[in-house]
C-alpha cells in the first residue's frame, strides 16, 4: 500500500492497493480485525498513490489518475461530492489543506486549489511547469512551497 492511513477521531481511515475502496475502523488494542468489521465503506475506484486528508471535518481523496478529488463525510463514509481537476496531468501528491483551500500539485508542475467545503469549486490554478513534479505542496509559517523537478517555490502573500 502507498497511501499513508489518516486518523479521525477515534476512526482510522485506510485505502486498499490500486485505488480500491476506502475504508474506517476503529481499532480494538491486541485485536486484529477483518475487513468485513469496518465502519464504513466507500466502494468506488479512489486513489493509488495519494494519502486521503482530513479537514474541516470533511474526509477528501484524491484519485489522481482520473484527476477527480473526492470528498466524504469521515462519519459516514457517504459521499459529499466528486470534481474534477481538469488538466491532463495525473496527480502523484497528496492533497494539502491550509486558510480553507484544498491544494493540489500535478505532473506537469500545475497547482489546483479547491476551496474546503460541501460544494466543489476550482478557486485558483497556477502553473509553475518544470515537470515532472510528484511531490505534495507544502505550507509553513503563512507561505506555499512548491517543489518542481529542479525548483523550490515559495508563495507568501506580503
């Protein structure tokens, strides 16, 4: 498995290989549970490479071969709705969340930023270029970091 578990509340949230279904459990200390005993269940084609993020108490995933940014309620495991990122760039990063924006960094060097809420919406796109890019933007001390294939870019807002 790639992508990194993220846990919520008391809840663990996990994906299986290949972009196969995401899935929650509560874990029993000394227990080891079978997949049948999850919290939920979200049966769609998700993410291969990118960790889930949980914000805003929104669970969002990133299924960045189709480019399509998923987000769940952490609860549930219900769907809140599914946008698509555009671009024909496959997404090798994680999603990062800072200031009520989703941001995510495709092959080709473009940033996709959504806004964190219950209603999908492209607020913003920037195109650094320099791909291949693979990594996850970062964000520390009120600025953006971007790292491209032979750059390091920071975005503040002075």
């Amino acid at each position: 498995m790639i992508p990194t578990p993220v846990v919520v509340g008391e809840t663990v949230v996990g994906i299986q290989p290949r972009g196969g279904d995401v899935f929650a459990f509560t874990p029993e200390p000394g227990k080891r549970l079978p997949y049948e005993r999850a919290v939920w269940r979200y049966e769609a084609r998700t993410a291969d490479v990118p960790s889930p993020l949980y914000y805003r108490d929104r669970l969002y995933i990133l299924n960045g071969v189709r480019r399509r940014l998923i987000c769940l309620d952490p609860a549930t495991g219900n769907e809140v709705w599914e946008g698509d990122l555009g671009g024909g760039a496959r997404f090798w990063c994680s999603p990062t969340a800072g200031n009520g924006k989703i941001f995510c960094l495709n092959e080709a060097g473009q940033v996709v930023v959504v806004e964190a809420g219950d209603t999908f919406r492209v607020i913003g796109r920037a195109d650094f270029g320099d791909g291949p890019c693979q990594s996850s933007v970062a964000i520390s001390g009120g600025r953006i970091y971007i790292r491209t294939a032979r750059k390091l870019h920071c975005v503040a807002n002075h």
